[in-house]
C-alpha cells in the first residue's frame, strides 16, 4: 500500500492532508523520516510526530438505498451516501450502482480490490433483483433469459435466471450489470418495470435491514465475495 493511502486511511485525513504531512517529514517509516508519498509499506511501523499509527482495516458495508438517490459519491448532490451516517462515508466506492429510481442493496467499501471483484463480470458474482411489472411475460420466459436474452439494439445478454414469485412480480438473477440492464431486458421481454428492487448480491441480502439503513458485512460474507471461500 502507497504510504499516503496508509497514513489516510489510519488517521482519516484525506489523501492530500496526508502527503502534506509526509513532505513535512512528520511521518516515519521504521523509524526513518519518509518524504515519499509513493512508497510501498508492508510490516513496517508507521509513526506520525512520534506516534505509531496502526494498520488501516478497511470497511465493508450493505445498505438498503432508497429509491430517489444516486449511487455516487458525496460530491455529487442528491448521493446516497448523504444518507449514510457512517464515519468513513467520504472514502468509501459503490460495488455496483444502482439507478436513482431503483431501491435495494448496494455494497460499500474502501477496498478497491474487493470492490472490483464484486462488479467484474469475470467474476460472475449473482446479483438478483424483484421487479414489480405490468403486462403479460412471453411464453418461454424462463428459457429466453436462460439462454441469454437478446435486447433490442442486439446486446446478449450473459445466461440468467427468471423466476416468476407472483402476480406481476418475478426475479431476475444476473450476472453482469450493464447499464439499465434490468429495464431493458424486461422492454426485450415485453412488461414494463413498476418498481426495482436488488435483493441480493452474492450471499448478502436485505434480510433485516430497513430503508436507508446499512449494516457491517461478516468476514465470512467479505470472504466469499473475494472469492477466497465456497458459499
């Protein structure tokens, strides 16, 4: 890790008020005075005025957005984050945005390695979403996204699963998450979405979490979405 993302992130300054400091030559890297910004630390003690600083644990959290916000950061007016009364909130990425229309599950981190495994296609981490729609589905709805739906400008889309859970609500689980994904395949599909909600990203739900609030990921939920354990 670059010695001014450390010293950011163990003392929550931003990263230019961390790179002030480190040309100032307050800060230490295994007791030498480091004017690098750039410099590369690992098991090294890192002190500011004398004061070991420790290692930063990085953040991982769920939340339930609301339906009206944007899945952006605090610079832009309307963000969701405005919402999130969470100490880190100014540092923290959106692993896979959502629209400002649509409500549901978002994952937030300032672990850029986790949040490009969560988003990477590659990855095929499922992301399942309910829709409320009118209009009535094709015959072979299921089969259709199964096999790779194929969207009015010619995308195909990644193989999916539609399930039908009511009258005028089905899931999708998908894959990828291009843009208005969702929307446009149930355009391909002929209803018309009322209302979006992600329910799932991997293994983390909404289970138990209200509007607007957000919760911790377990190791083990952290663990998985890396990739480094079976679900």
């Amino acid at each position: 890790m670059r010695l001014d993302r450390f010293v950011s992130l163990a003392t929550g300054l931003s990263r230019r008020e961390a790179r002030d400091l480190i040309r100032s030559g307050r800060v230490r890297v295994g007791g030498v005075v480091a004017r690098d910004s750039s410099l590369r630390v690992g098991g090294e003690e890192v002190s500011l005025d004398g004061r070991a600083l420790r290692a930063p644990v990085h953040v991982y959290l769920a939340m339930f957005k609301p339906a009206g916000y944007l899945s952006a950061t605090l610079r832009e007016r309307g963000s969701v984050l405005e919402i999130l009364d969470h100490p880190s909130r100014r540092r923290l990425s959106i692993a896979g945005r959502l629209d400002r229309d649509v409500e549901g599950l978002l994952l937030l981190s300032d672990d850029g390695e986790f949040v490009h495994r969560v988003i990477s296609p590659k990855r095929k981490v499922e992301k399942e979403y309910w829709v409320w729609f009118s209009g009535r589905l094709p015959e072979g709805a299921k089969e259709l996204v199964g096999g790779g739906l194929s969207l009015e400008d010619g995308t195909i889309c990644r193989p999916g699963r539609l399930e039908v859970l009511g009258e005028g609500l089905l899931s999708l689980a998908l894959v990828e998450g291009f843009f208005h994904q969702v929307k446009r395949m149930c355009k391909a599909l002929g209803v018309f979405p009322l209302r979006i909600r992600r329910v799932r990203i991997g293994p983390v739900t909404l289970e138990g979490l209200a509007e607007g609030a957000f919760r911790e990921l377990t190791p083990r939920e952290v663990e998985i979405l890396k990739g480094e354990g079976e679900r």
